[in-house]
C-alpha cells in the first residue's frame, strides 16, 4: 500500500497531484531543482502531511513517485535515489523547449523509453502528460464515486 507521494517537481503538474494525494490520506514529500528552502509557502499551504526535501530525500522517502519536470532536466533525476521506484512520467518532449534529440526526432526511442535508461532499476509509467493541472483537480473524483449513471 501507498503512503507516501514523493514529487520531483512541484510546479503546477507537481503541487496540483500534492493536493490530491493529501485528499485520499497520503503524505507527499515535495522537491524541486531548487532548494526544500523555496516550497515553504506550498508546504505551509498544503499542511501538516506536506514536507520539502531535495529530489533525493523525496524519492528515498516516498513509495510512488512522480517526475514533473520538464524532459530537458530528465538526466537530473536522482537514478540510485530512485532504484526499485516506480517512476511516474508526466513529461512531454517538446524540441523547441528541450533542445534536439536525435533518439526522439527519429522516433527510435520514446520519451519514456529514454528515461527508463536513465533509471535503469526503477520501473517507468507515463502518467498524467495529456491531463491539464486544472483538469487534475476540477475532474477529480472520489474513490467510491460512480464512474457512469446508474442504468433505469
């Protein structure tokens, strides 16, 4: 069982998935490329089961753990930190933005499948890269909540 959401990133992807992880009852560790230092205010917004901690201490603590960072900054990620994780994915790759990739511009390789070989032992999921931060909270629902209307 999960009980702990590690964030790498905590920028609108990252601090809107902290929200709902701490509405279903789990503790987030939150980090950025930054310093546990800058996410003071979201920490102090989000409460008392909401920490900061570098992206390591994040991903050592956390039982799930989510990459929100833009596919650029991908080769950052803590790989021994995050050995036997599984890694959830948020990221695009956009040229424009990330810089060329040859790999990815011949569609040799995914996103995803280039981050797997970064994080050789953890296991990677794309998640939430077609969701918009607001879509995130305004769509969510309930566990028990139906998922269609009941038939007549």
């Amino acid at each position: 069982m999960f009980r702990t959401l590690g964030l790498i990133g905590s920028g609108l992807i990252g601090s809107s998935l902290a929200r709902l992880a701490l509405a279903a009852g789990l503790d987030v560790v939150l980090s950025n490329s930054r310093s546990p230092e800058t996410l003071a205010d979201l920490v102090a917004d989000l409460g008392e089961h909401a920490r900061a901690a570098t992206p390591s201490e994040a991903a050592l603590a956390a039982d799930l753990v989510v990459a929100a960072i833009p596919f650029k900054a991908h080769h950052h990620l803590p790989a021994r930190a995050l050995a036997g994780k599984t890694v959830l994915d948020t990221s695009n790759y956009y040229p424009e933005r990330d810089g060329h990739l040859p790999a990815l511009d011949t569609g040799d390789l995914t996103s995803s499948a280039l981050l797997q070989r970064h994080l050789k032992a953890s296991r990677v999921v794309k998640a939430f890269n077609t969701i918009t931060p607001h879509q995130l909270i305004t769509l969510a629902r309930p566990a028990d909540a139906p998922t269609a209307a009941p038939s007549p």
